[in-house]
C-alpha cells in the first residue's frame, strides 16, 4: 500500500463530511426532527466532529494519539492529510447549507 499526502485528501475529506451530513438528516428526518432543528443538529455535530479530528486528541493508557481520516483508492493509494493547512470544520456548516439545499 502506497500512503498519498496531496490536494486531493481535501476534496475527499469534504465529500466524506457531507455523506456523513446527509445520513444525519436523513435520521433526523426519519424521526420527524423539523428541518430548521435537523440542519442545526447537522452543522453542530458535524462542526464538532470535525474539530476532534482537527484539534483533538484521544488518550488511550497514557498515550496520546490524533484522529485521522484516510481514504483508500482501488489502486491501494492511501491519501492521508499530516497537514494542519487543512480543517475539516471549515467546512463543516458550508457543506449542512449544502445537505438542506440552502
């Protein structure tokens, strides 16, 4: 397996968060939360998942470790982002606008 580290780990990122976005408004949906409080439900969470991978850290037995997302191709091409130029949660209530077609 080759590990990638380019441009294209942002565009998948952002995709990945809006996936996740819609599968969130589609529960919410299924359990008849009203669209003005899914969308903000949606662009909360999502803001906040985004920033553990962002900013956070998890701690396992005195160890610490980041969240990271990677995203593996057909060709087994690991695109990985060790770049903090890129945060998730800047996208984060741009792509909830996106998932409730505002």
């Amino acid at each position: 397996m080759e590990i990638v580290n380019n441009e294209k780990y942002e565009e998948l990122a952002a995709e990945w968060q809006y996936q996740m976005i819609c599968i969130l408004k589609d529960t919410l949906k299924k359990h008849k939360v009203d669209s003005k409080k899914a969308k903000e439900i949606c662009g909360d969470f999502s803001f906040d998942l985004a920033m553990l991978q962002d900013q956070g850290e998890i701690r396992i037995e005195q160890e610490e470790y980041r969240p990271v997302i990677c995203f593996e191709n057909t060709e087994e091409k690991l695109m990985y982002n060790s770049d903090d130029d890129f945060q998730l949660h800047d996208y984060a209530f741009g792509n909830t606008d996106q998932a409730f077609g505002d």
